[in-house]
C-alpha cells in the first residue's frame, strides 16, 4: 500500500481525496496540504485528516503526492517531490507552458519516479470500451461544453476543456500533427472561453475540436470516423454505439447501429488505480509525463494562434 499525499484540497483535490480514501487497497492517505486555511479547515473537519503546514513535511511521510493545486503552482511542486524522491500525480494541464513541462520531463526521467498526469478521460469507460473498434480513424470530431463557473478559469478553454479531446486526438491518431487552424473568443473571463480547432495529421487523419464553458448545455462526445463504420463516444452518458457500413447485392449503403456495451466504473478511481499499478510495476503509466507534454504542446500552439488573430479581445 503506498503512502500518499494530496497537495491543493479545492473542488477537484476534494474528489481526488475522497476516491483516494476509498481505494484502501492501493492507497494510504497520510494527510494534505493547502495554503488556503478555510479550505485546510473544511477538509480536516469533513475528511478527518491531518493537515501539514508545509510541502516539505508532507513530503517527508509519504511515497507519492498528488498535485492537485492551480495550474501555476503545478511545476515547482513537483519538481520538489521528485527532489525528495516521490512518485507524482499531476492533474491537467501538466504545466502552464511548455517550457516548464520540458524542464519537468527531463528532471523526471533523470530522477526515475513515476509521473503520471490526470487527462481522467482516457479512463471513462465508454472510452475504454470502445478502443478495439477505432481503427485508424480517417476524420474525428469533439464537442466539449460547459455553462460558465469561475472555478477553471485560471486558464483558457483550451487548457481546462479542449486539452482532454487534444490528448484523445493524439493518442489514437498516432501520428504528428502537421497543421492548425484555430478560432477562439474571450467573452467572459480574461482568457479564451470557446475554441474551434481544425488538427491535420501526417498520416491523413483530420481532427474538428471545439469546446466551450459559456455554454448552456453540458456535453461531452466525441465521433470516429473510419472507412467501414463510425463510433460515437458520449463520455459524460458513458454511452457508445457503432454504426456499421453495409452494402447490399445493389450497391445500396447503409448503416447498422449497434450499441457498444459498456461496464460504469470510476474513471477517477482507475486513473488512480493505475498510478499505484504503474508504480508498483516500476512501468510508464497510461497517460504519461510525455503524453501531456505533447497534449500542452498542441494546446499551447492553439492558444498562440488565437490570441494572434483578430477575433480575440483583450
């Protein structure tokens, strides 16, 4: 059972107590750390652990932390716990640019530790379920939304949503990216709050992203499109179904649905049960420190691209 720390107990970090607790197996929660002394107070009093008033000390009782703090704080955390020699978890994104995530990439290959990072959505298990039937996709098409919430918006859509489907998008498409053609407003926090991403590949394969948390509707679904079938992906219904081609004795096409069975697991809990496997195996884990850095890359590029163009107002 590994000793493990939670560094940042905001919304997210909360869960990632709570599923940490449950998973006894894999998991022994020595305590967290906040800087926000209301927020330290709420999880001691609701979760009963006990709070270190510094990194260091936290560091000092365990095997592992999980980073789950604003994204600015992301690099130097864990540079300081691979330091001390401690397996990390980072949620997404993995660093607020890619020159951080380069700089973190390299110390942790030199340090030999576990870095695994929190894109939780190659875990859903529509997902999973899923991947035996994408066989190189020729066109993918994501639709991410969200009504808007201040919380997230310490970085752009790009990062906080679109970065789960660019991650996606690369990890099945298995291939560089080769162009990028990108449109995005501010409308009402200080950075991008809808994007619309066209990705091209080397390989042919053409990836349509767009992602939005100025929205009225929450959606997450992503389709496959391959030479004999399509696949639809609901990650937020933890749905699939596959739509066949056929083609009858007269050359006539048509589509055969067919629903994709999928088992509803934690998605949380696997990403989480994974790191401890990874860990345990002494094996890179299922989203590596190098996925999120190329996942960054990308993102990064986007944003760049539109911040130059007109259509983004300062």
């Amino acid at each position: 059972m590994l000793k493990i720390g939670v560094v940042g107990t905001g919304h997210l970090g909360k869960i990632h107590l709570q599923n940490l607790l449950e998973l006894t197996t894999d998991f022994s929660v020595q305590g967290f750390y906040d800087t926000d002394t209301v927020i330290t107070s709420e999880v001691v009093r609701d979760f009963n652990l006990k709070a270190f008033d510094h990194l260091d000390t936290l560091l000092v009782h365990v095997d592992a932390i999980l980073i789950s703090s604003p994204t600015h704080t992301h690099f130097s955390i864990a540079i300081q716990a691979l330091k001390s020699g401690k397996h990390v978890f980072i949620e997404k994104p993995v660093c607020i640019n890619i020159e951080e995530s380069n700089k973190l990439l390299r110390y942790a290959q030199e340090a030999g530790m576990v870095v695994q990072v929190g894109h939780v959505e190659r875990f859903n298990p529509a997902l999973i379920a899923s991947m035996s039937f994408i066989d190189k996709p020729l066109f993918m098409e994501a639709q991410r939304s969200a009504p808007f919430q201040t919380r997230g918006t310490d970085v752009s859509v790009v990062y906080d949503l679109m970065i789960h489907d660019i991650d996606i998008a690369l990890n099945i498409a298995h291939s560089n990216v080769k162009k990028i053609a990108s449109f995005g407003m501010q409308v009402l926090s200080e950075s991008i709050d809808m994007a619309s991403v066209r990705l091209e590949f080397e390989n042919g394969c053409v990836a349509n992203l767009s992602a939005s948390r100025i929205s009225q509707i929450k959606e997450r679904k992503t389709t496959f499109y391959m030479e004999d079938a399509q696949l639809t992906v609901d990650f937020l219904k933890k749905e699939a179904e596959r739509n066949i081609l056929m083609i009858d004795s007269k050359g006539q096409r048509s589509f055969v649905r067919s629903i994709i069975p999928v088992e509803d697991t934690n998605a949380i809990q696997s990403e989480l049960s994974a790191f401890a496997e990874s860990i345990r195996a002494s094996k890179i884990p299922t989203v590596s420190l190098t996925d999120a850095h190329r996942a960054l890359q990308i993102a990064e590029l986007i944003s760049e691209q539109i911040k130059e163009s007109n259509h983004f107002l300062q």
